[in-house]
C-alpha cells in the first residue's frame, strides 16, 4: 500500500489554519447602530453590562442579550440632555441577539413617540364611567414614562382635557401613574351628555416629537 505521510504536515497546517479563520469570525463582533445622529440609546443588559448605542455604531459580542433597562437621550436646541426611560415593558426589545459581524439597526427614538389612547365606557352604581389610559410606546412597542425628564427631575404626568363639541371644558388635571409606566384616570360622565367629546393630553416631552396630541370618543356604555 502505498504511503502519503509527506502529505500530512500540509494537511494539518490547512486544517489549523481554517479553525484559525473560523475563530476568529466567530469572535468578530456585530455592530448596533441608530439610524438618526441626534440621538443615544443606553442599553442596560441583565447582567449589568450596559451598551451605548448612536447612529456611529457600537460593537457587541454575538449572541442572545438580555435587556433590563432603557434611557432614550436627545438634546434640545440649547443643547441639554433630555431622556425617556423604560424600565419594565420592552415588548420587543427585551432582547437583543446579533451574529458575528452582523450590522443591526435600531429605529427606536427615530419616529414620534406613539401615545397609545385606552377608553373605556362602563356603567357603575348607576353612573357611567369612562376609564382613561395612556401609554408612551417606542418603535418596538417598548413603553416609556409617559414624559421627557431633564437631569434628575421627575417629569409631572400629562396634563388631560376633556371638551364636548363646542368647546366647553368638562374635565381636567393631570394623570395618575401607574405601576407599569401608563398613565390614568376615571372620569364620571355628566348625567344626560351624549354627544361626542374629545380628550387632549398635554406631556413634557421635550425635544421628543410625540402623537396623537388629541382622540374623540362617544360618553355611552359599550355593548
């Protein structure tokens, strides 16, 4: 039989030299980036590691990220430093996974915040009552405290209105927090109000854009 142990050096150092070349792909980190520059995202993960992301890029391990906390920062035309922050619903973004050299982009913060309107008409020991909630909702569904807060200053809650058609203001003061970042509130419906009414909410936004600032809603019962 014939031999080829001349051929066995050759084979080893291509061998060597693929697993070189794989291990280092493996170890090639992706990059998370912003598709605005006027804007930063602080990520923090489960494991307290945290990550900075701006439209430049930033460098992250492959892998599956787990996300405990955001903060959103843009500045103002005076150039301070305003944030959101999301600290219990991240809907989508309550993880983050990227191959090796993967480039991944976050539109979050990119789009108005989406001020989602909850009402709920419902009769209670002969009264109807309208239950209002509000939540701040990023691109990826992730909910943030309904307000913009500039250096460590608790933002107030939205301030609310409630109109009828012709203007007359039936209603207002500002929003409860609740636990989980919304805001809300029960509003007793005047007896004998049928026509439809509007409600507007006024938050401290900042350099945020924001909407809908405004919803008409109908003072009766659901089926």
């Amino acid at each position: 039989m014939k031999r080829h142990s001349n051929n066995i050096p050759a084979v080893l150092a291509v061998l060597v030299t693929a697993c070189v070349a794989a291990q280092a792909d493996a170890a090639e980190p992706a990059t998370v980036k912003l598709t605005t520059d006027d804007a930063v995202l602080e990520v923090t993960f489960e494991d307290g590691e945290k990550l900075v992301v701006t439209s430049r890029g930033t460098p992250l391990a492959p892998g599956t990220w787990f996300v405990k906390s955001l903060r959103l920062l843009r500045k103002d035309k005076r150039g301070r430093a305003w944030e959101l922050r999301c600290n219990k619903q991240l809907s989508t973004l309550k993880s983050i996974t990227v191959a090796a050299g993967q480039e991944k982009v976050l539109d979050t913060g990119c789009k108005p915040i989406h001020f989602d309107y909850f009402i709920w008409p419902r009769m209670r020991d002969g009264e109807l009552r309208i239950l209002f909630r509000f939540a701040a909702q990023g691109g990826y569904g992730e909910v943030y405290y309904p307000g913009a807060s500039l250096g460590r200053n608790v933002p107030p809650m939205p301030a609310y209105r409630i109109t009828d058609g012709e203007g007359k203001v039936l209603a207002e003061g500002r929003l409860k927090h609740e636990t989980n970042d919304v805001g809300t509130f029960d509003w007793i419906v005047p007896k004998g109000l049928t026509a439809n009414c509007k409600i507007e909410i006024r938050p401290v936004m900042g350099p945020f854009e924001w909407g809908p600032e405004s919803k008409e809603f109908e003072p009766k019962p659901r089926n």
